[in-house]
C-alpha cells in the first residue's frame, strides 16, 4: 500500500511512502517516515494502492503512531479547506493545526488512567487476608467507583506498584473514564430582550447557519451564549469558543468553570504550555472534553462531538494569523461550522464590516440587543471636546480636566485612553531637524523614559538615549509627541493627591500579568492606559472616560482604520458607568463634525456601518471585493519588487474579473531587517480569484526566487 503524507515541508504536494501494515483505515493516523537525512512525524492523508513516483524511488514508512487515535474525516476536510482557501501546502496546515508534541516523535502527555475493581476483585476482597492492608486499601477504593491513577495514588503509597500487581492477578481493569455530566450552575434571569434572542439562536442548534450577536456593550451577551452552551452541553454535544486575547483567557476559563459544574473546559493558546496543550487537545479529541476556550490556533482544535462555535468579539484583528498560514480564525470557524452542520454565533457590540454587511443582506441572521441587561446602567453620554475652541495644554483641554477634577470630589474613578504607549513617539532634534529611526525598520524609535530607553515598537529594538544629536551635536533633543508614560507624569503633576495607575503592555510586563495590576487598578483614582483597558474588565467606580488623541485614525490610508477607530472607542466608552453610577466620555478632537464622532455621540453603530458601507461599495472595497496579495521579502528592496513584476509577467490568462495592480513597497516597507513589498488582487467573484490564485501559485513555486521569500495572503488585513 502507498501512504501519501502531509508534511512541515514549504513544498506543494503530499509525499508517497510504502508500507506493508496499513489499510485505508489508516488515514488520519500520523506517521514516522525517513524525509533526506531526517526523519519526520507527517499525517496520513490518503492511503492508495499505486503511486506516480518509480518503486525504485519510493523510500518505506517506518512506523504508523496509532497511539493517538486518527484524526477524524471532518477534521481533514477543515486543514484541506484551508490549504485551498489560503493558497498553503497542506502540509504546512497540518503542522499549524496540530499542538507542537504532536508534530515531533516525542512521548505524548498521557491522559491519566481510569482503573475499576473486577468481579474477581470483589471476590479477593472479601478473601484477602487483613495483612494485605494496602491491597485491600486499594480494591475498596475502587468497590466505590472507577478512579483515575493520579486520585488513587493521592491516598495510597506505592500505588503504581499495586495497581500493576492488581492488573497481573484480574482483580482490576483499566476502564473508559466515566465522563462527568456537566451541570450548569446559577443560570441568571434573562431581560425579555435576551430570552428572544436565546430562544432565535436555539432554534438552529441542529444545523449549520451563522448567525451575529449584535448587541451593545453590557447588554449581556456573553450569558446568551453561555446558556447556548449549556443546551448544546446537555445534547452531548461539545464546544468550540474563540477569544481574542490570550491575557483575557484565564480570567475566561475561571467564568466558565464557575458557571459549568463538573465540565471538562480546555484552554488552547500560544501561552499555554506544550504538554499541557497537547494533554487538553487530546481530551477534545478523544471527546472528553466538553468545552474548548481559546484563541485563533483553538479554530484547529479536534472536536468529533462538535455542536457549536462561538466567536466572541468577532471583528477583533487577532483573529487573523500574520505569518505561516495566514488564516482568519473567524472565517475558520464558519468553514468548520459548515463542515460539522454545527451553528455558529458571532457576537460583537461592534462587528467588523464584513459581518455586518451579510448579516444584514439575509447572508447570517441578525439577533439584535438594543439595551443593557442592568436596568440602571445607561449608555455613557458621550462629549466631543473641540480642540479649536479649547486649546490643549500638555495633553489636555480644560473642560476633561473639570470632569476628572470632579470625579476626584467625589471619590469616582476616570481612565484616560490614549492608544499610544512609552514616553514620545519621536524624538527629534530642533536645530536640525534629524530624527531618530530605526536602523532595521520604516520607523521611528519610541522614547521610553521609565526605562531610559529608545524602543521600536515593531521589531522590538532597544537602545540608549543619546547625548546629543549625532548629525549636528546639539545636546537639547526633544521628545515630540505624547505617549501613556508621559500623559502618567503630566497627570501626576496636575492632581499631586491623586493616585494614577498606567496600564499598558509595558506596565503589564513589568508586574508580571493583568491579574495583579487589574487588582490594584480598582483602587487607583486615575488609570492611564491603551487598549489593553478597553476589554474584559470591569470597573465598579469608573465614570470618567476621557481620550487624547483620537484624531489619529481618522486619516490613515488604511481603509479599515475608521472601522477599527469607533470599534475602539466605543468598547472604551463602554467602561464607562457600568454599575449603577451613570457614565460620561470626553473625546478631545478637532474634528467634532466628523460622522465617526457623531454616530459615537448617538451611540450609532448601525447608522456609521452603513454609512461607510456605501463609500465602500462605491469605491470599490472589500466587502464589495475581495481581495488578495502577492508579498515578497528579501533584504534588498529591488530585488523584492523585480520578483513581483516577474511574477506578474508569468501570471496565467486572467479574465477582466480579476484586476492585478503593480507591485509597490507595503506602507511599513522595512520590518527588522527585510524589504517588504506587494503586488494586490482584487475580483468581486471569489470562485474566480481562487481558481486564478490556485493557478497562479502554481508557476510561482517554479520562478528562481534569488534571495527573496514570498506569500499569497488572502483577506489580508495590512497594506
Ligand atoms: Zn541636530
Ligand atoms: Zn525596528
């Protein structure tokens, strides 16, 4: 028989191998097979009686690892969809999807064993003598019920040992481990607004669709589709849930298990560590697992029991991948629902415009929240600052510091939200004008006074701060420019008594984690932060929000930032009066006018994405198009584009559906070292941008690449 392999190798194909003890029941299984001088651990995709390859070249498959049990069809259908969509070898989903032990011939995490006394064993017990104190220990914990190893020898010493001899002599078998019945605990009182919209989503438990959770910030989504699961849990079902930040995960977990009683809830995330990942997919896989929590990689976790997929904050940008294959979770995850026949429920107080658009043209079901689940929780009144008429003096206007100054009085919380971390985005020299800049990357180095240093925030470089500028010797550089550290040392100056707390990754790092720096922030008068502050946490006292610099996404050349920009600020200004103090937002900006403020101050989602939805379609963007991109890399820019045109010169026959523009360097052209340039595809058919991409990828696997390294991304979301 011929095995035909996937492989973690950048090439197209699946490689044939011969073996003698495989059966077609075979696929799914993983495989050691000699690849050159290496050996490698691959995945059977299909197993086949005849190969292309001549016998004489066809190299034999040392060993098929049936220790984990074989990944099951639909699996396979998923890493093949992905392959196809996103222009990767398969080989290279496969070694995505699967956790890193179980890529490597490494002993496998082994889920603890389950032992029960056999009809022997009660009759030993009753016969063995009170002298054999530890067997009969032994037997008359198990009489009780079946028990995992780890439990037994938690009571017993030596257990290992007796349970071995127990083995030997009849008296105990190793069982399936029961599995425990998840309860669901403390189910919270639904508004009548939420019961409609639980009852909507129940109605398509058993079929594929997709439906948005729509609903504004502590309208009480989150309990909806916690009592979604629950109902999917007592079907037997399994479930698959994706978050966007690994730091919220824990804190997530926690929630859950204190709401499942007895499930078994698995969290997959790049941070979770190795063994503990494979253990936890494993669990999944092997259907033991009742819930799966995690983040974009968890889209790929094994479910054979899979009843439903949730994808909380659907339009965060974690959820794309940016390097290896370049997925988008959310996209994934509908794919995955499709292939299971599962539902799947995307929720967002803000969706991205994507969503938004097909769950409003009959493509997903739109469930809307229009109101909070707390009766005395209002929307935040939200007030535009107009910087014109208020000029700003280290960072501030007068009328946020009135309202900050008042929330001292009164003992009451403010954050001050500004999406820019460290001291000053550039520092600079006035006599001359130089600049500093990353030596490896487009940008400028960031002054970050606290650790007395320059950082560049994309390729994570560190230097000192210089004496004096290197170009004329002028000692007096300035920092230009307003970060999270700098506005933390104006507010201190400002209020002497007040206690101010920033919150950002640096500050998060330096405490090692959020938990212990979101403890003290309760207690802090001022919090200083990015958007680190603006998810998951909940402020008791908090009803200030004020936001410096907003101004900055409204200009960008990128088409999503105005999206990107009112999903931020509206999740901040959701901090805002949560309980039952009420809630006000100060936007400095001076642009007051600008329909993104307005649709803010109206708390208008609806009426913004439409808005822009219409320019969209009339300018001719995603979700009107779609789109793809041709990148290269090499250290040499020229090199990077001339790979481009050649590319573009040995593309396939395209049809006037599919528009292929000239290479240009991306917008951060330089990025730790590499020149990054790209070439953009744009169709409004997407079968047709995938059959030209599929042939495409094709001729470009053939082209000399003279040092350079290039991708097809598809979707992407960075220019
Ligand atoms: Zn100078
Ligand atoms: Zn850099």
């Amino acid at each position: 028989m011929i095995l035909r392999v996937a492989l973690d190798v950048p090439l197209p194909k699946l490689f044939d191998y011969r073996t003698d003890e495989a059966t077609r029941a075979d696929v799914g299984y993983r495989v050691l097979v000699p690849f050159g001088k290496k050996r490698l651990v691959g995945l059977i995709v299909e197993v086949a009686a005849d190969s292309d390859v001549p016998a004489s070249r066809l190299r034999a498959a040392e060993k098929i690892l049936r220790d984990v049990p074989p990944l099951e069809h639909e699996w396979l259908e998923l890493v093949k969809f992905c392959s196809g969509y996103y222009q990767r070898p398969l080989g290279d989903v496969v070694a995505a999807a699967l956790p890193p032990r179980l890529r490597r011939l490494q002993a496998i995490p082994e889920l603890p064993a389950t032992y029960a006394i056999t009809a022997s064993g009660s009759e030993a017990l009753a016969a063995l003598p009170a002298r054999q104190r530890r067997m009969r220990a032994l037997l008359e914990q198990l009489r009780q019920e079946p028990r995992g190893g780890p439990a037994i020898a938690a009571e017993l010493r030596g257990a290992r040992a007796l349970i071995a001899r127990g083995l030997e002599a009849g008296w105990v078998a190793e069982v399936e481990p029961p599995r425990p019945e998840p309860r669901f605990v403390r189910a919270l009182t639904l508004t009548p607004e939420q019961e409609q919209a639980l009852a909507r989503l129940r109605q398509g438990l058993d079929k594929f669709g997709v439906s948005l959770l729509f609903g504004v910030t502590g309208s009480g989504k989150t309990e909806i589709y916690l009592q979604l699961i629950a109902e999917v849990l007592s079907r037997g079902k399994q479930a698959l849930v994706l978050v966007p930040e690994i730091a919220l995960t824990p804190a997530l977990a926690a929630a859950f298990r204190s709401r499942f009683a007895d499930a078994c809830i698995v969290t997959q995330t790049s941070a979770t560590p190795e063994a503990e990942r494979a253990r936890g997919w494993l669990l999944a896989h092997r259907g033991l697992a009742h819930i799966v929590l995690g983040t974009r990689l968890a889209v790929f976790a094994s479910l054979p029991g899979l009843g439903l997929v949730v994808v909380d904050e659907e339009q965060d940008a974690s959820f794309k991948q940016r390097e290896g294959v370049r997925y988008s979770a959310r996209d994934l995850a509908i794919a995955r629902a499709h292939i299971a026949g599962a539902p799947v429920v995307l929720c967002s107080a803000t969706p991205s415009l994507e969503t938004f658009h097909r769950a409003t043209s009959d493509k997903y079901e739109l469930v809307p929240l229009t109101r909070r689940a707390i009766r005395e929780a209002e929307l935040p009144a939200v007030r535009l600052v107009d910087t014109r008429a208020h000029p700003v003096h280290d960072g501030f206007t007068a009328p946020l510091l009135e309202a900050i100054s008042a929330r001292l009085g009164r003992g009451e919380q403010s954050l001050v939200f500004l999406n820019r971390r460290g001291y000053a985005p550039v520092l600079a020299c006035p006599a001359c004008g130089w600049v500093k800049g990353c030596r490896r990357c487009s940008a400028h180095m960031v002054v970050h006074l606290s650790e007395r240093s320059l950082r560049c925030h994309h390729c994570g470089l560190a230097e000192s701060i210089p004496r004096a500028c290197p170009e004329c010797g002028n000692p007096d550089l300035h920092p230009f420019g307003r970060g999270t550290q700098r506005v933390e040392i104006s507010l201190g100056e400002k209020f002497p008594r007040a206690r101010v707390l920033r919150l950002d990754s640096d500050a998060v790092r330096s405490q090692s984690g959020l938990d212990g720096i979101l403890e003290s922030a309760d207690r802090a008068d001022i919090l200083v932060g990015t958007q680190i502050l603006a998810k998951g946490h909940h402020f008791e006292r908090l009803t200030l929000v004020g936001v410096l610099n907003a101004d900055a996404g409204l200009f960008s050349s990128d088409y999503r930032a105005g999206e990107r920009s009112f999903a931020q600020l509206q999740q901040v200004a959701g901090r805002a009066g949560r309980a039952s103090l009420p809630g006000e937002v100060f936007i400095q900006t001076r642009y007051p006018g600008h329909p993104l403020y307005q649709a803010l101050v109206k708390h208008d989602y609806t009426g913004f994405a439409r808005s822009v939805l219409a320019e969209r379609r009339e300018a001719g963007f995603p979700p009107f198009v779609f789109e793809a991109v041709l990148r290269a890399e090499s250290a040499d820019a020229m090199r990077a584009m001339r790979f481009l045109r050649e590319a573009i010169e040995a593309a396939p026959p395209r049809s006037a559906a599919i528009s292929l523009f000239d290479p240009t360097p991306m917008s951060l052209a330089r990025l730790a070292g590499v020149e990054r340039a790209q070439a953009l595809l744009q169709s409004r058919s997407r079968p047709r941008l995938q059959a030209f991409l599929s042939k495409w990828s094709e001729t470009l696997y053939r082209l000399p690449a003279h040092g350079v390294r290039w991708h097809l991304d598809v979707d992407p979301v960075e220019f």
